[in-house]
C-alpha cells in the first residue's frame, strides 16, 4: 500500500499543468487523482470543529481533523486554494444546460411593484453578467427592450415612453430613467 500511494504521488505531481484548453479533461483526471487519494470530500465539506477550551476530545475527533487538513493540505498543493470554481466557471462555458438556465432565467423574471425596480433591475444586470461569462452575447438594445417589456403593468405609462423615445436607450440611461421613476412615485 506505501508503494502505491508513493507512486500515485509521484505521478500526480506530474500531472499536467491545466494550460486553458480541455477543462473538463484536466478537471476530471484532478479528480480521479483526488479521489484515489480518498481525499475528494474536502472540496465541498467543512473542516472538523475543534472544540470549547475545557471540553475533552476523543482520539477520533482528533485523527480525523488531522486528516482532513492533511488532504485538504494534499487539494491545495495541487489546486490552489479557490482556484477550482473560477476555472470551471469559466472553461465549463460548453456546457449547453448552464447556458439554457441562464436564458431561462432571464425570460422568465418578472418584475413586480413589491420590491424596488432598481434592485429588480440589478438583479436583471447579474443574470445578463452570466450571460458574458459564458460568452453568450445579446445586443444591448435587445437587453434594454427586455428589461423595459419586464415593468410591472402598473409601469404601463412609463414603459410607453421608454419605448417610444427617439433615441436608442442604453442601459445605464435605462437605470437613471428607473431610479426617476422611483423616485416620483415614491413622492
């Protein structure tokens, strides 16, 4: 069993750099290697809790802290710490249901007189952010036209001008027109 974790080691401290080709690829032998060093769980599960000064801790709370930082010390030397979530962010843009569930969510939001438009409108602005991430590209004037189609019913008035304004609207003009909006009805 000591050969084989040396050699494992060995050949994992020769893996590849990932270079910004093949994320899934490289993500899943990072994996596998994690994972044949049983020490996968530290990417999603917290370290052990040591406890209250006073209280007594068993051999076992303590063995298992210490291999938890022991595998989470292994994932760093070989993931830097945080860098596993950006890089699927970015090189996972292949993935054709992320991008579904993004444009989903972007036809779907409806905007109601509940909440502020500003912060409905902000959260409108995160979800076409995801779009870019992803390199999915919409023409700004198609965004606005979405967002203006979104108003609440009750922003019938409103929503008639903006749409029928001689110039083309941007969006940071559409955030100044929405926070005028605001602020004369809260008036």
């Amino acid at each position: 069993m000591g050969d084989s974790i040396r050699e494992m080691t060995t050949k994992f401290a020769k893996l590849e750099k990932f270079e910004g080709v093949d994320f899934r690829r490289w993500k899943k032998k990072m994996h596998f290697m994690l994972t044949t060093m049983k020490a996968t769980y530290v990417l999603t599960t917290l370290r052990p809790a040591e406890l209250e000064e006073g209280d007594v801790e068993t051999i076992k709370e303590i063995r298992r802290r210490q291999k938890w930082d022991n595998d989470d010390y292994i994932r760093k030397g070989h993931i830097p710490n945080g860098v596993w979530d950006t890089l699927e962010l970015k090189y996972i843009t292949e993935d054709a249901s992320s991008k579904k569930f993004l444009v989903c969510d972007f036809n779907n939001y409806k905007m109601d007189d509940s909440r502020s438009f500003s912060e409905q409108y902000n959260e409108l602005l995160g979800i076409y952010g995801q779009f870019k991430l992803h390199r999915m590209n919409m023409d700004e004037s198609i965004v606005v036209s979405t967002i203006i189609e979104k108003l609440p019913p009750s922003c019938k008035d409103f929503k008639h001008n903006l749409k029928h304004q001689k110039e083309e609207v941007s969006l940071v003009q559409l955030a100044s027109h929405i926070r005028i909006e605001e602020s004369l009805r809260a008036k």
